[in-house]
C-alpha cells in the first residue's frame, strides 16, 4: 500500500457543513472555492495565527480534503459531530449577540448556531451531515497537478485496493466514526424529556445497516447524554460561558450499559468499537469492568481516539494531569486490548502549563516545528516506557488523534494537517535522539526498533494494522 499518514480524530466536514446552513442546508459544494465544500483549501493567514495565539481561537480550516492531499494524509477516521445544545445555550444567552459570539468563536456560521440551539433531536443531525460526506465520494478533482479523491471505506479489503501504491490518483480513504452517543437520540433534555429508550436503540440498528458502519463511535462528549458521566473538557473563553456540571464525573446509567451492549454485538460481524474518550475516569473504569464481565472470552479493543497521558511520578510535571486525559492503568488496559490510543494536536491536553511556556519563543521555523514535536514524542515515549515495563509492545497503540477542526488549539507549527508531513520528519528527529540515548534502557529486545520503524509506526501503520483486524 501506499505510504501515507493517518489520522483516528479528525472533523472534515463540520466547518463546511455548519457553513451549508442558512444556504443549501445539508449540500457539500462541487466548487472548491465555496466554503460549503469539504475540499475548500484555507489555510491560516496571519490575522488567522495571531488570534489562535491570543485567544485560542482556530476560526480557519484545518482538514479540509486538500489540506489533507497536500500533507500525504490517506486514511483518517471522519468524526461526525452533532453539536449538543448547551455548546451554544449557554451562560451567553440565545440573542443575536450571542450567536455573533458562537459563531465567531467556532467559524460554523450563525445559521447553524440557530439550528443546534433550536434541535429536538440530535441523530436528524447525525444522519443529514453523514448524507453530506457522500455526496462527493468519488469524485476526482486536479488540484496542483495531482489528482485527487476521498471514498468511504466498507472494510479493511477495500482499503488496501484504494491505496494501491500504482493508481496515479490521491485517493483518501475515510472511516465512519461520530463523537457522543448523545447522536443516537439522547440529552437533548435529560431533567425534563428524558429520551426514547426504544427509539436510541433502533438508531443503532439504523447505523449499523449504513453502507459505511462505523469502525467505533466516542461514547461521551462535553454534556452528559444519559448514558454516561463526562469528564471535564472545555477551557478558556468556551469553558468560561459553557456549563459542563451537570452529572460530570458519574458513571454508567442502565440506558448506557444497554446502548454499550447494543454496539459491541458482533452478529453479522457489525460490532462497533467504543472510544472512551470523554467518558469521566469513573466511566471509563465502569466500561472496562463491563467489558470483563460481559465478554469474558472476547478481547474488544478499547479506543481512546484522541486524548493526552497524565504521566506519573517521574514525568507528570510534563504533562496535563486531568481527568480528561488518562492515567497509566488506563494506557495498560488499552494496550492489553490491542486498542489504540491518539495522541490529540491541542495544546490543552498536550503539556502541562510550565512546559508549554518553555516550548513557546522561538522565532525560527525550524526550532518550533522541533520544540512542538517534542511535545508529541513525549508522550509517545511516555506510553512505550510504561508499556515496556509492563512487559508489553510498547510501540504499537500510539497513533495520531489529531481532533482538528474539532475546534481545538493546534500545537504550534502543525497549523492544519497539511504540516503532517513535517511532523512525520521531526518526529523523527526526537525518535533518533531515543534511539541513541534511551532505547539501551527498553527492558525487552522486541521493544529496540528502529527510530523509523516507531514513527512509521505512529503516523501510519498502527492504525493500518487496528483496522485490519476490525472492519
């Protein structure tokens, strides 16, 4: 196959589709030009950087499909993300003037702030922004005198025909995934109308009769769904007027362990994986228990699809030590599940305050795509340690869980994943500075790998393998 990167967590499609409403709502636009187009090409301009470092603000494109061509992305998981209500039902109120503030702060476009503060049922949303992934499946666009097209994979047979290293055409190959369950039917009102138990459950069987079944869906998200408790995710200006309380850090509720049920039945091979990304640490505790009594003989890998480690003793003062991010019990879980776990481009879950501070300065372009690298390997490294210690692998669940355009605060450098490409080089940089210094100190020989073979590792093959065995 060809060599390409790829990418578990990644929002393609919520900027142009939010920008379709108060237009052709729900029309992923043939021209390229036109915002409303997952191939829209807008990279940050200046005024675009300085208010990401300012504010934390990422109003521009970060993977739409050209973005995605021009830095050799071939494979990535597509998060279809029906916003909950309460991102923009907040302390703002619902005024104009607060939706001029939404819109600003998330670049969707205020018709679609309108509709999500006026949704009665999020899987509408779901299956309408699923409808506008396909409509230009296929289709072959010249861009830079290279041509290119993205289809949504059926299984892992149709991946490999699609990458074949001798077809001239770009093709990038997407995998279904949505983030929160509360896109089966749930949270819209959880104290006043609780969700249709019967209805939640059918719309999964509706999801697993797509012609694209999604490899795994992210169980919670920002708000609690009915299902699970959250863990606290939202910071800065967003965190400030956006109430997250309500049921953060419970656990699972009887609806939850029903729905869990629901995905992870294998008849007719259409099992879909849970991510546990966003669950509260009590969740996620709860899901492995589950996981154990319940399938008892089965290992179902367990995602984490885009997330930070919190370190221990030795490193945590590197790292963001939140719920949010997972803890080294965790990490050995996933690891024990053959699952995998994406290493998320946001610097609010990337690096402890302290560190950030010291990787901030530089003015040369080599010295930051260096520093903000370092940032990822660390936390590759901190996990192969942990992992070999344990007497593990250690280098086959990293991967790359960007969550760009998932509005988050890009590492600095690695604007949009057009700069994979330089990722994947300095990457490689810190891998061989391992290599030389620490590998000697890995506990098993199988663990002494090459310092290409690790980063080949993290920017493609891991995920290559993963859906190998599972779709």
């Amino acid at each position: 196959m060809k060599n390409v990167f790829a990418d578990i967590h990644c929002h393609p499609t919520m900027k142009p589709y939010g920008q379709s409403f108060g237009r052709d709502t729900g029309i992923n636009s043939p021209k390229t030009n036109n915002k409303t187009s997952i191939w829209h090409y807008d990279p940050p301009n200046l005024p675009d950087k300085i208010l990401n470092f300012v504010g934390g603000i990422t109003r521009f494109s970060q993977t739409n499909l050209t973005a995605l061509g021009y830095g050799n992305v071939g494979l990535i998981c597509v998060s279809l993300y029906p916003i909950e209500k309460r991102f923009f039902n907040n302390h703002l109120g619902t005024s104009k003037v607060s939706d001029v503030v939404n819109n600003f702060i998330t670049g969707l476009g205020k018709a679609r702030v309108d509709f999500v503060q006026s949704v009665s049922d999020y899987f509408g949303d779901l299956e309408q922004e699923y409808a506008f992934l396909q409509q230009l499946e296929g289709k072959i666009y010249a861009i830079s005198n290279q041509q290119y097209r993205y289809v949504i994979a059926k299984n892992y047979a149709e991946i490999e025909a699609l990458l074949d290293e001798n077809d001239p055409i770009f093709t990038i190959v997407l995998l279904i995934t949505f983030e929160g369950c509360h896109a089966l039917g749930t949270g819209i009102d959880p104290v006043n109308n609780p969700c249709n138990e019967v209805k939640v459950l059918a719309n999964i069987d509706k999801i697993k009769n797509w012609p694209n079944k999604p490899l795994f869906v992210t169980f919670a998200h920002h708000f609690y769904n009915e299902l699970c408790g959250h863990a606290k995710s939202l910071k800065g200006i967003v965190g400030t007027v956006c109430d997250q309380q309500y049921k953060l850090g419970e656990g699972f509720t009887d609806l939850g362990k029903k729905v869990a049920q629901k995905l992870l039945d294998n008849t007719d091979g259409k099992r879909i994986i849970i991510d546990v990304k966003h669950m509260s640490r009590k969740s996620r505790l709860e899901y492995f228990d589950f996981l154990a009594s319940e399938f008892p003989h089965e290992q179902i890998p367990i995602v984490a699809s885009h997330g930070g480690v919190c370190g221990n003793e030795q490193d945590r003062h590197l790292f963001v030590d939140e719920e949010i991010n997972f803890y080294d019990d965790e990490l050995l879980v996933i690891a024990k599940s053959r699952g995998l776990f994406g290493v998320q481009l946001d610097e609010r879950r990337i690096a402890s305050k302290p560190e950030l501070e010291n990787t901030k300065g530089e003015i040369f372009r080599k010295k930051i795509l260096y520093n903000w690298a370092r940032l990822v390997w660390r936390q590759i490294e901190h996990i192969a340690v942990l992992l070999d210690s344990n007497g593990l692998f250690a280098w086959d669940i990293q991967c790359l869980g960007s969550d760009y355009d998932g509005i988050v605060d890009p590492i600095n450098g690695y604007w949009t994943s057009e700069e994979f490409q330089f990722l994947d080089d300095y990457l490689l940089k810190h891998a061989y500075n391992f290599e030389k210094s620490n590998m000697k100190n890995m506990q098993l020989e199988t663990n002494k790998i090459s310092a290409e073979q690790i980063v080949n590792r993290f920017m493609s093959l891991n995920v290559q393998e993963f859906v190998s065995r599972n779709y």
